[in-house]
C-alpha cells in the first residue's frame, strides 16, 4: 500500500474521531461529568516505569479527551497532548480548563507531530491504550517519537495486547462464552475495515463518517520498529488486566481493573524505550 493510500484511509479515521468525539463525551464510559479520578485509567505499574513526573516535559500521542494527559498533568508534568481529530482537541481543552490544569492541545497527525510542535523535544512521549492501531507505518512513528525526545529520553506505550485484538469484539448475543482467535495476531496483511456505527463507548450511533482502518501490529514489530530508530528497549511487562470488562466473565481485581479467571493471557503490554 503506498503512503498516499496511507493518508487516504487515515482522513477516513480522522473524520472517523470527529464523529466518535460527541458519543464518547456524553458517555458512561469515559464519565466526564462524574469528575472521576484520570488516574483510573492508569495500572501501577505505568507509574513506577514512568517514574517521577514533577516538572518534566511530557507529550501524550493521540491522546483523544485528554483523559491521561490530565492525569500526567495531576502529576505535575508539563503536559501537552497531540491529536489529529479537532473535535477531539477542543473537547480535551474544555475538560483541562474545568479541572483548572495546565495543559497545552496540539491538533496534528502524529506523523506531522515534529513540525507541528516546532522542533520542540520532551523528557517523556506516552502513548497507547488504542493508538498503535490507527498507525499504518510503526518504522515512521518510531522515527517520529525518536525525533520528538530529548537525548536519554523515555517512551512509554501501554497498548492492548495484539493477542486481544486477535480474539476480536466482545461475543455477539447467543454466541458462546468460548474466546476464539478470529483476526491476525501479525501485521503485514494490510488494513482492517471497521464499520464504527456503534463505538466502544455506551450511547448512540455515530453519525457521519463510521468507516475506520486498523493496522495489526506484533509486539515484535514494535520492538524492531523503536530499535532501528536508535531506541534501546528496557522493560516490556505484559498484563493480564484491562480497566473495563470486556468479557462477561472477567472478575474485578484489588486494582479496579478486571481479569478474566483463566486462562490467564496478556491482555496490555507496557513498554519503556529509552531514546
Ligand atoms: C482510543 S483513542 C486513544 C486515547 C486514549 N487512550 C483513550 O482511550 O481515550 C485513539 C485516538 O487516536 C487518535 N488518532 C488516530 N490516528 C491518529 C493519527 N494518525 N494522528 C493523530 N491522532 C490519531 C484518534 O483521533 C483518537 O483520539
């Protein structure tokens, strides 16, 4: 697929975003008018490979409302989050400005985030929680992130597990309780096309532009990808837990977060590289 062809389908996931942004402010799921604590969407282990936050230079990549990059903000970075979807950003900004946080919204595709951001470098770039997929070229992005880091400076990606994304959408009604492998586990057979009418956020339909591409993406695709760009990889923990109950069956842990009782499979992979 040419990079032109790239770009086609990922305006298609732009308007895509644009589309989605109404449902997922008005829903549960995200609860923005609960106030709930962001950091609900972070597992403890995020924290301590993130390490101490206070006063450094943190940019989140496709970070949608803005959900995380509140909670790196609440830690005390400089934070700046970056996403193509305008509706997106200008929800992010409204969120920031009611919680009295300091937080800067970039408008941009991350393949554009070098130039959009003017040159500017970071301590930190955190990623992840379903924005690998949206990425057709992981050898670009990984130029990308390595062009945006200060010199020893660290990426964080907590991504879902590509074994997760192999065992597909959550079983229709009347099907089994059965987990089966129906989408590729590796990359390299192109995009997938989705027919987002119903997001993964409670509410409504969306209305407008419901078709969106994903890219597979191997956990040792990723690796390569941030290797050849110079990056060196210290730590890949991989989680059994997810923060919400995909399966009927999953049971909630200590955590908050839900597991399913067996079999025990990596559901989330965080992943620290270092510039
Ligand atoms: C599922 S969200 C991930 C953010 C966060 N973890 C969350 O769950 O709210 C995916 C985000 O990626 C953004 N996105 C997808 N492709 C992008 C691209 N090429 N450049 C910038 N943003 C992109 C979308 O607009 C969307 O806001």
């Amino acid at each position: 697929m040419t990079s032109a062809e790239h770009a086609r389908l990922m305006r298609a996931n732009q308007a895509n975003w644009d589309a989605r942004t109404p449902v997922h402010v008005a829903s549960r799921f995200y609860g923005l008018d609960a106030d709930l604590d962001p950091e609900r969407w972070f597992a403890a282990f995020e924290w301590e490979d993130l390490g101490e936050l206070s006063g450094r230079d943190v940019l989140h990549l496709q970070c949608h409302l803005g959900t995380e990059t509140l909670a790196l903000a609440r830690r005390g970075a400089r934070a700046v989050g970056l996403d193509f979807s305008a509706a997106s950003v200008t929800a992010a900004r409204d969120l920031a400005a009611k919680s009295g946080l300091d937080v800067t919204y970039v408008q941009a595709n991350v393949y554009d985030a070098v130039a959009a951001l003017q040159g500017r470098r970071f301590d930190v770039v955190y990623t992840g929680k379903g924005a690998l997929c949206y990425l057709p070229d992981l050898d670009r992005w990984a130029d990308v992130v390595a062009g945006l880091l200060r010199p020893g400076g660290r990426l964080y990606v907590v991504e879902f597990h590509p074994l997760l994304n192999a065992l597909g959408p959550t079983p229709a009604p009347g099907e089994g309780p059965e987990l089966l492998l129906r989408h590729d586990y590796l990359g390299g057979s192109g995009p997938v096309h989705r027919d987002a009418t119903y997001t993964y956020t409670d509410g409504p339909a969306v209305e407008g532009a419901t078709d969106s591409y994903e890219w597979m993406h191997g956990v040792g695709e990723v690796v390569n990808a941030l290797t050849d760009a110079g990056m060196s990889v210290r730590r890949l923990r991989e989680s059994d837990e997810l923060p919400w109950p995909r399966w009927p069956r999953m049971v909630r842990t200590d955590s908050g977060w839900w597991r399913l009782p067996e079999p025990r499979i990596p559901l989330l992979y965080g992943l620290l590289a270092v510039g």
